[in-house]
C-alpha cells in the first residue's frame, strides 16, 4: 500500500457511507472494513456479501486507495469503530464519525456514480424495518406517486406491501454500487432513516425522509432534501 492514510471501521452499510465525507476531508486513503466488536461495532457482520457489495461503491470513488477486509482491525490513527461512544442527539452520522476523528467536513455531495438508465424519471420507495415514524404518510406518498419503484431487501419490501397492500414494482439491487445508480438515475426518493438515504445523500438526490423523532441523525440541510417529523408529507 502506498503511504496514503489507513482507515479502520466495523460499523454497518450507512455508518461507513456517511464517514466518506470526513476520509474525502482527510485526503482520502485505504479503507479497511473489519469484524463487529461488540458495542464498537454494527449490528451485525458486514463479512461476506454484505462487504462485497459496500467495496463496489467504495472503489469507484476518487478518494478511496482501496478496500480491505480484516478479521481484526490493525491500530490505526483513524479509527471510526467506536465513533458511538460519544453520541450528541441531532448530530448527524456524518457530522459525529467526523467530531470523532476531529475533522471539520464539507456535506457537500461526495458520492460519485453513474446513473441507472432504469430510473429515470422514476420516485423510488425505500423503508427499513427500523426507524419509523406512526405519523409519517406513507399512504399519501402512495396517492401522491402511482408509479413508484421500491428499492430494498425482500423482508422490507413485503413488510411495505403487507402494511399498505398496493402492489407496487420491486427492485433488488445486485450491490450497493448497483443501488446508488438507481438511486443516481431517479426523479426523487422516499425513504427511512437507512442506508438507501445516505446513498441518496452522498449523491445529492432529491428525497424526502420518514425522520425518526427519537433520533433524528441522518439529516443533511439542503435544498432539495425534505424531513417529516409531523403527519404532513413535505412536497
């Protein structure tokens, strides 16, 4: 490796999404991914397919050297593992894994892909199974846009329909490199606090966000993102 920067994390797919913006602060450098370690790490093993589909994306960026994966983590100066442990509520994951290494960042956009021809001038759905908000409109975001895409695992896409029974299209994405040019591709996305919104973010997409009041944390203030916190669908 050349002597570029070593970065360490063990935390889940949005977590190391949103530190992107403080390694693009830094000069960029190699970003090895490790195995969970308890309350360092995310809530389950990103080993195996769930780390083949993050190094795609990660690879194609121009402030990634490379991509690697450790069983256990070397001591390195920038270390985003336990960046948890000193949680401000309403800082986003951006904002805090950069106060964690002392970096000052821009939330510029700061992923770069090329847009899927399959969605243009399509609105995507995307819901996790965590983070909802009761008030959020879903069923008015379903009246709203009669042709969405849902974007997401195959769990979250039938707890989506099983909740509000339209049937709408499905899209799995092969990668996450593959989902964030959907999401690159489309007219706008309608999200949860999860991985699909900090693609959305990193690529500067229009999107409105289910915000979870308990944590709001995954919000970037910009023009053309909007964030529920009430029953009201900001359109």
């Amino acid at each position: 490796m050349s002597q570029l920067p070593l970065f360490t994390h063990t935390a889940d797919l949005g977590d190391i999404i949103a530190c992107l913006p403080t390694i693009r602060a830094l000069g960029g450098g190699h970003l090895i991914i490790g195995e969970k370690t308890g309350r360092d790490g995310g809530r389950e093993s990103l080993r195996g397919a769930r780390y083949e589909s993050i190094k795609k994306l990660l690879e194609v960026q121009p402030y990634i050297d490379s991509v690697t994966w450790a069983d256990q983590l070397p001591t390195t100066k920038y270390d985003f593992s336990t960046f948890r442990h000193d949680h401000i509520k309403g800082e986003n994951l951006a904002q805090w894994q950069a106060r964690h290494l002392g970096v000052t960042i821009s939330e510029a956009p700061w992923l770069l892909t090329t847009p899927s021809p399959k969605t243009k001038g399509r609105v995507l759905f995307a819901r996790s199974q965590r983070y909802h908000s009761p008030s959020f409109p879903w069923d008015k975001a379903i009246a709203r846009f009669p042709d969405p895409l849902f974007v997401g695992l195959p769990d979250e896409y039938m707890a989506f329909q099983t909740k509000w029974g339209k049937p709408i299209e499905h899209y799995t994405a092969s990668s996450l490199l593959e989902l964030a040019q959907l999401i690159a591709g489309c007219e706008l996305i309608v999200c949860n606090q999860s991985c699909p919104y900090w693609l959305a973010a990193g690529l500067g997409v229009p999107l409105i966000q289910e915000t979870w009041a308990h944590d709001p944390n995954s919000v970037i203030d910009r023009p053309n993102a909007r964030y529920a916190l009430n029953g009201n669908l900001p359109l």
